[in-house]
C-alpha cells in the first residue's frame, strides 16, 4: 500500500519498536495529524476474549467529558408522551411507525444514533436488517433502549460513544478531534479505558488488553503500553 508523502513524513516521528504511555502517544498523534481537515483521533484496542461467547461479549456506552467533537443526529422512536419528551431533549427526528418505509424502502439513514422506548422495539424490529449491519440498533446495554429518553437524547449529545467488538475481538471508538487539546484527548481516552477495564468479562482468563494503538484518521498508530493502562 503506497502511502502519502505526509504519512511517511509524520510515521518518522513514531518508534515502531516503542511502546508509549498515554500523554506521550497523545502528542505524537497532534502532531502527526496533518491533513486538511479536523482529524478523528480513534483508540483501536484488541481484547484477550473470543466475542462468539456470550459471556465474553464487551460492549457498553460511556459518556466522554470533552465529547466527540461531532455534532451527533439523534433519531429516537416513541410514542405518546414521549414523543414530546424526545423533542424537548433536542432529538433531531422523532417518528414511529410512519419511519419504517422511509428506512426500509427509500433508504433514508440521516442519523447517526437511534433510541427507542421499549415499547416501540416491536416496530425497530422490523428495521433489523437495516439498521443492525450499521451498528444502528438500539441496545439496553448502550441505553438506547430506555424509557428515560431525556437522559438518554442528553448523554448522546453531550458525547456518549457506543464501544462493541469487531470480529477480531478490537473496539474501534473516537476519543475527539486533532484540534482538541492534548488535556482533553487524555481525559477522553482516560474516561473509555475506565469504562473498558470495567467491561471486562467474568470469564476472561490471561492478558485483557492485548494491544492499544492511538491514530488520526489519516496518520499512523502509536502503539501504547497495555501495563499502564489496566
């Protein structure tokens, strides 16, 4: 894979043979984030547990202080009183029944995050094979199944990410933006490593953090020391 001049520049900076602790692989990652617009600063973090059990399954929402640095389109599917307590909560679209063709047959999926009250799950359902490739499902577990849709349209929008393993036992999730300072990319990143410490199955045997690699959308990993961050 041939790589741009500015990557290769940036990756010189990056001891590939070195494992960093947090605020130094922070600073590397600003500095290597390079490209003309505000790069997503991720954590791609590998887990010792085999997600085809289900009781090893990771996955939850944390809520990061500094947020995302995104601005979050929230949809949330209720019905009666709620619809009204979705709206007032600063939810973007709020809708039931009436949404499932727009989704299922026009394709309509402007909206990163999806909440339903429990008793509209039985229409989402229906939704399943949409939504679920994308990640879009609600999920008690991230609360987004909740009748507390106030808190719920709240926490979203104040920068709760959703973590969940990949088929490779990793979670991929954004800790902000290239332009935030280096204070609150460690204080985000600080915040989900709690949160995924505390994830940690029962039945999790051996090394939980396997490998921690810090990067900008368009810059290389810096790889950094599990011992530290357990």
């Amino acid at each position: 894979m041939k790589r741009g001049k500015k990557y290769v520049e940036s990756a010189k900076n990056i001891d590939r043979t070195k494992l960093y602790d947090a605020d130094e692989a922070i600073s590397l990652v600003k500095k290597s984030a390079v490209a003309k617009f505000d790069e997503t600063v991720e954590a791609h973090i590998r887990l010792g547990v085999d997600g085809r059990h289900a009781d090893q399954q990771v996955r939850g929402a944390v809520v990061l202080p500094h947020g995302t640095g995104k601005t979050v389109k929230v949809l949330v599917f209720a019905k009666g009183e709620k619809v009204a307590e979705a709206e007032a909560a600063g939810a973007d679209f709020v809708g039931g029944d009436e949404l499932i063709p727009k989704i299922q047959n026009e394709g309509w999926l402007d909206f990163d995050v999806v909440v339903a009250t429990p008793d509209m799950m039985g229409v989402v359902g229906r939704l399943g094979r949409v939504l679920g490739p994308k990640g879009l499902m609600p999920n008690p577990k991230a609360g987004t199944v909740t009748m507390d849709v106030t808190k719920a349209v709240a926490d979203i929008k104040a920068g709760k990410i959703e973590y969940r393993l990949d088929k490779a036992n990793i979670v991929h999730v954004p800790v902000g933006k290239a332009s935030f300072t280096e204070e609150q990319l460690n204080e985000n990143f600080a915040t989900l490593m709690d949160a995924i410490n505390k994830a940690k199955p029962a039945s999790c045997k051996g090394q939980y953090l396997r490998s921690v690699t810090l990067a900008s959308t368009m810059g290389p990993g810096v790889k950094l020391n599990t011992v530290k961050l357990a």
